[in-house]
C-alpha cells in the first residue's frame, strides 16, 4: 500500500501526473515536479508540495529527491508528442532518454523503494500482430519511441545493478480532463473553431485503445502497489479514428462535416491495440465506456469555457 508514503510524480502538473497527485494526496506526502512546458499548476490540489524543475537538470532532480526523502517515484514527466519528437529530436532525448537517466541516477544513494515509468505503445512501432502483447517486437519509428524504449533500458539495467524496483506501463491512449493535445483535443478544439466543418488528419482508419484518465491512474497504482516488469495499459478495445470523430462530431456539432486530410504526420503509427492481459493480473478493468467517456470529456472542456460556443 501507498498509505504514508512520500511519493514523487514527475510531469506532477500534467495530464496524467496532475491527476496520480489527486489520487493519491491526503493518503501520501506528494510532492508534483514539473517544468510547466505543458503541465499547468493550477492542476493541482492545494495539499501537493509543487517544484518548478526541469527534469535534464540532474543536480535539482537530485536535490528534491533528497530533501523530500522520497520512497517511491511515478516518472511521468516526458515529451509526449510524437510530431514534436519529430521536429525537435535533441529536446526529446535530453527530456525523455537523459530526463529519466537523471531521475534514475538521483535514486542511487537514496531511500527510493521504486520507480514507476510511464512509457508508450510507440515502442512497439507499427505492429506485426494484433492485439499488441508485451512480447511484440519492440521497433520503435519515431524519435518519441526510440527515446522512451531508451528509459525502460536504463530503468530495468538499473534495477539489474543497483537494486531499486524499476515498472513500466506502456500507454497507448490516455484521454480526458485536462488533456492539453492529441486528436480529441484538437477535434473539440476545431468544432469550437469552425461548428460546420472538421478537417481530421490521415484515412480515418487509423485504430487506437483509448483508456480513460481515472482508469489509467488506477493501473499505475496497482503496478506501484504489486507490479514488477512491464505492462500495456489501454481501454481494450479498438476504435477508429472515422468512429471518435463521428462520435464528437454528434455530440458537439451534429450539423458538421467531415473531410480526412489523407496524410498524417511523420513517425505515426497505424493501428495501436492492446491486449491488456498482464496488468488485469493486477485487478485492473477499465471502468468508463468509450462513449461515456468521451462525453464526460467533452463536457468538462464545457464547463471550463474550452469547447465551441464558449
């Protein structure tokens, strides 16, 4: 159990990190590190301990690793985007590869039980076989991959030499309150634009696993709780994106049309698909439906004034 723990999410004002800090504060001492290139302090609890670091600066990682006497990290902060990793190769490996490589070093020496890694299904590349099981190849073709298959190396080489439990969960879709990027952010964001019209990148046959925010918190608490090794956690099932964007489109504008582009960017996979086997050993089952879910995103971009017609 976490229960008395002083835990350390990277990425802590992020997506995901943003709402690990909400679920486990008040049980724990969090304390949410992050260096506010996408993550927001605003999303975080008043009862978060909250420090403006950069995770390529070894020295500060170290410090708030020491000073905060932590037991057990959740290592989400990352570049996450693929077209960015693209464009920008040298920033996403001093964030990813070397980010991880420094949070991993400022555990040796230190009380820390275990490090829990948020990694991706862009390792995997495009797949072989469907669904995508841990044991696929690993392939990675976008600089994003290859920098976050890099991080699980040096995290399970560590664990090899050093001793400190090193997990790692491969996310393949990640959605809801508080997603700063990603097409169904930028699907809401283009019907707010323009109500009559949604221009989607690629085919619309690309397949993804979308697993809703809350539940992707809860594997990542099991596998910090009982895991070792690694993981995919997804929703489980595969939609495409011609099915989300008709879905959004008949919950935010139902008079819009659809119009795919046909390219997509450099370093995008097809179909991502996950068989979630392993980590529902863990107790893990995904609790909100993909069109409830949805909806429930939609509706807070709503009410925080993000969405069309406000």
């Amino acid at each position: 159990m976490l229960k008395g723990k002083n835990i350390l999410v990277t990425g802590g004002a992020g997506f995901i990190g943003s709402h690990i800090v909400d679920r486990l504060v008040g049980e724990c001492t969090v304390t949410a590190l992050d260096n506010l290139s996408t993550g927001k302090e605003e999303n975080l609890p008043e009862d978060a301990i909250f420090v403006k670091c950069d995770l390529s600066d070894s020295d500060a990682v170290k410090k708030v690793i020491r000073d905060a006497d932590i037991d057990l990290i959740f290592h989400i902060g990352a570049n996450a985007s693929v077209p960015h990793s693209v464009d920008h190769p040298r920033y996403d490996f001093d964030t990813n590869a070397l980010g991880t490589f420094n949070v991993i070093t400022a555990c040796l020496n230190s009380d820390v039980e275990k490090v829990v890694y948020a990694s991706t299904a862009a390792v995997y590349g495009e797949p072989v076989r469907t669904p995508i099981d841990e044991s696929h190849q690993l392939h990675p073709i976008s600089p994003y991959g290859a920098s976050k298959l890099a991080g699980e190396r040096y995290g399970f080489a560590f664990e090899e030499t050093y001793g400190i439990a090193f997990a790692a969960i491969r996310i393949f879709n990640t959605y809801g309150p508080r997603q700063p990027r990603y097409v169904m952010y930028d699907f809401i964001h283009k019907l707010r634009a323009n109500p009559q019209f949604l221009e989607v990148l690629g085919t619309g046959e690309q397949i993804r696993d979308y697993c809703y925010v809350s539940d992707m918190v809860d594997g990542f608490v099991m596998v910090a709780e009982r895991g070792s090794g690694v993981y995919n956690a997804a929703g489980g099932h595969p939609v495409s994106i011609k099915e989300l964007a008709n879905l959004m489109v008949s919950v935010i504008s139902p008079e819009a049309t659809i119009q795919y582009g046909g390219k997509t960017w450099a370093g995008d996979v097809n179909t991502l698909y996950a068989d979630i086997s392993r980590i529902r050993g863990l107790g893990f089952e995904p609790k909100v439906g993909f069109e409830d879910g949805v909806r429930k995103m939609i509706a807070w971009f709503e009410e925080m004034g993000q969405s069309p017609g406000f």
